[in-house]
C-alpha cells in the first residue's frame, strides 16, 4: 500500500514515466518530455493556434485513464483542432496500491495510442483528501490551417446534427460500475454491449468530417446528456432551439440500462456522442453515415426559446441540471 503523499519515485519511474517513454507515440511537436523533477513539457505549434481544455473524471471508479484521455480530447476535437498531448493529476485515497496505479496508466496509454497523443507529464499523488481516486486532465491541442469552431458559433436556420447514440457514455460507465447487479438482471450479451460502448468514444472523425461540411458549432455531450448539451450549444450562442426529440437515437441496450437504473438516457452523459450545428444537416449526416457514423437531424436553430418537439407536443427545453448518471439507484 502506498504511504500519504507524492508517489516515490522510484515507483513513479517505473510504471508512470518509463511506460511513457517507451510508448508508441512519439510527436515532432513535442520538444521537451516529462522526467522525475521536470516542472514542464513543451510544445512546438509553428504557425497554427494553440487549444486547451480541462475536465475531470469524478463519476467512474473503472477505466479513469482510458475515460481521461478521450474525455478531454473530444472537447479539442469540438473545436476543430487537433489534440497533441494530455498532462494528468492523479489524485489517490489512501490504501491504494500498485496494481491501482499500474491500471490507470494501462487505460491512459491505451487511449492516448489510439489517438495518436503523447502524455506530456502530470501529478500524482495518495491523499485522505479524497475516497476514491480522482483524474483531472488538461489536454493541449492545435487546429489545421488555424481553423476552429467554437461552441457559440451556432447560425439561426442551421440544423442541429447528433451523432452516434444518447447516454453512449453513461451506459458503458454504468455497466461497468453495476456490472454484479445488471448480470443478474438483462441479458449477457446486452450487459457485454454496454461495456463495449466504451469503444466509441472519441468524435475525432465527425470532427473532421463537420469541419470539412462547414459546420460553425460543435459540442460533445458530455455532463447533463444530450438535451444538456444541445441547451448549452443554444446558449452559448445566444441563440433558440427546436429539439425533435422523436429523432434522437437510442439503443435498445441505453434503453434497457437505464429502464433498471431508474434514468432518464436524454439527460445521461455521452461523451463520444457530437451535437453539430451546421447548415444542410441532412448532406451532413449522410457524410458521416458515409464514413461509418450514425447520425441524425435532431432539432433547429431558431432566434430565440428553447423548445421539444415530442410525439406532437411542444415543451420548455430546461436548463441542465445535475447528471443522470448521480441518481442512478442500483
């Protein structure tokens, strides 16, 4: 068991920055590399414009690494832009172990392979300060041509594109975290397809994909679901919407972790899934579905309100509030 305090560093060295150093990824960008005592990394982006982004991983126990690492990229990926390379604090209760450590950065290298990041340095750490551990990522990233989109670029008269599916990340985290008590309740083969769902979390390629359409707004729908994510979309653009909440797609495995969790998968967190503003909304989904990408038209972008469209019933599309993945009752 580790002791309070910074990770010693003999430990750190061997399963922290000695897997980092020999990983698979190793950018032209990237001039200045993380080692015991190095304060900083360093980054080379020539003439295109640096992009930061933050989050942390608070509702997972399983997977915090592989979920860090793509969690984070998505929201440079919103932007246009290009991640580069990701640093990490690594917060950890007391007792925690190595195997703890050595399964955080399995997950984290893993994640950062498949998109072709490197992990630039971080902090870690055993402290009483916290129960379970806690991940707070920054992700640095840099667009292509100096091109990149914002959240608040939405146009009246755009569609408002969804890809992949609602509560896509919420459903894999559920059923890894409740993975006893959903076997005892949904089919094998549905409980193994929501832990695989896990797969689909990046939104690198619809990135590109929208950036190549023309898009002016994207958002990852990350905390507060799909309708939270299409509210902040709104929002922030100081603009309306019309959400077609009839055209939202769900699987049948979302609908069934959230039936025994006692959820709402509108309001679930589905990180991997994009909300895209963008004129022609339907050339754009068949570009996406093109490129093996479900996607569909869900909702306008209007001058002012923020409304769904239901079943033929019209209501106020509310402000997100707290997670449905913090209510679920397993």
């Amino acid at each position: 068991m580790f002791e309070i305090g910074k990770i010693p560093p003999q430990i750190l060295e061997r399963i922290v920055l000695d897997p980092v150093t020999h990983s698979k990824v190793h950018r032209d960008d990237i001039v200045v590399r993380p080692k015991t005592g190095e304060d900083c990394s360093a980054m080379d982006p020539k003439e295109e414009l640096c992009v930061f982004s933050t989050d942390p991983i608070t509702g997972a126990t399983k997977d915090t690494g592989y979920l860090a690492v793509h969690i984070n990229c998505n929201d440079v990926f919103s932007a246009g832009a290009e991640p580069v390379g990701i640093l990490m604090t690594v917060l950890l209760p007391p007792q925690s172990d190595e195997a703890m450590l050595e399964e955080l950065m399995h997950g984290t290298l893993k994640a950062a392979a498949e998109l072709g990041i490197e992990v630039l340095g971080g902090h870690t750490e055993v402290t009483d300060a916290v129960t379970k551990p806690v991940i707070s990522a920054t992700v640095i990233g840099k667009t292509r041509n100096r091109k990149m989109v914002c959240t608040g670029g939405a146009e009246v008269g755009q569609d408002v594109i969804m890809t992949k599916w609602a509560g896509l990340e919420g459903t894999a985290i559920i059923a890894h975290e409740h993975e006893d008590v959903l076997a005892q309740r949904i089919d094998k083969e549905l409980l193994e397809e929501a832990k695989d769902m896990k797969g689909y979390l990046s939104v690198g390629t619809e990135s590109r994909i929208a950036m190549e359409h023309g898009a002016t707004a994207m958002h990852d729908a990350t905390e507060g679901g799909i309708l939270g994510a299409v509210w902040e979309l709104a929002e922030c653009s100081g603009k309306g919407v019309q959400v077609f909440a009839d055209n939202i797609p769900i699987k049948e495995v979302t609908k069934a972790v959230c039936k025994e969790a006692g959820i709402e998968p509108l309001l679930l967190i589905s990180s991997g899934t994009m909300i895209i503003s963008a004129f022609d909304g339907a050339g754009l989904a068949e570009k996406l579905e093109e490129a093996g990408i479900e996607a569909a038209v869900i909702g306008r972008i209007t001058e002012s309100g923020k409304t769904i469209l239901e079943q033929g019933k019209e209501r106020v599309l509310e402000q997100p509030k707290s997670d449905a993945l913090y209510q679920v009752k397993l």
